[in-house]
C-alpha cells in the first residue's frame, strides 16, 4: 500500500509542478490550466487516503497491547537471550 501512495504522491508532485512552470511561463488557458490542476488533485487525493490509518489510534493502541501480551505468554520479549553458562 505504501508504495502506491508513494506513486501516486510523486506523480501529484510532478502535476504540480507542470502546473506551476505552466501558470508562471506566460499566457495561461484557463482551461489547460484547470485540468492540469484537477490531474493533481486527482493524484493527491488517493496519497491522503492510501497514508491515513485505517483503524482509529484507540484501535491501534489496542491491538499493540495485545501482541505485546500474546508474545510475552508465549515467552517472547525485546531482551536477547542471555548465556546461562556451562
């Protein structure tokens, strides 16, 4: 998913810039002009939705935990193992 919002964020990126160059040149069509900037907002708008969370922070927090309590029954933890000696 990251890779597609990071595509559609890079063409939104490159639709503004032709946009810019375009209305900074010289004598600008308005028409030309507008669908070079809906072709942004076209392009930035599935960015947004592609990078927001799904799950609302409550929600994330939550399911965090929960791993964090399924590892630690299981006998997983962050500390590496240490040598108990021979």
């Amino acid at each position: 998913m990251r890779t597609y919002s990071l595509m559609f964020a890079l063409i939104s990126l490159i639709m503004l810039v032709m946009f810019s160059i375009y209305v900074l040149r010289g004598p600008v069509d308005p028409l030309i002009a507008a669908g070079l900037f809906v072709s942004f907002l076209a392009c930035a708008a599935p960015t947004l939705l592609l990078l927001k969370p799904f799950d609302p922070p409550e929600e994330l927090r939550r399911r965090a935990e929960a791993r964090r309590e399924r590892a630690r029954q299981r006998g997983f933890t962050d500390d590496p193992p240490r040598d108990q000696g021979s």
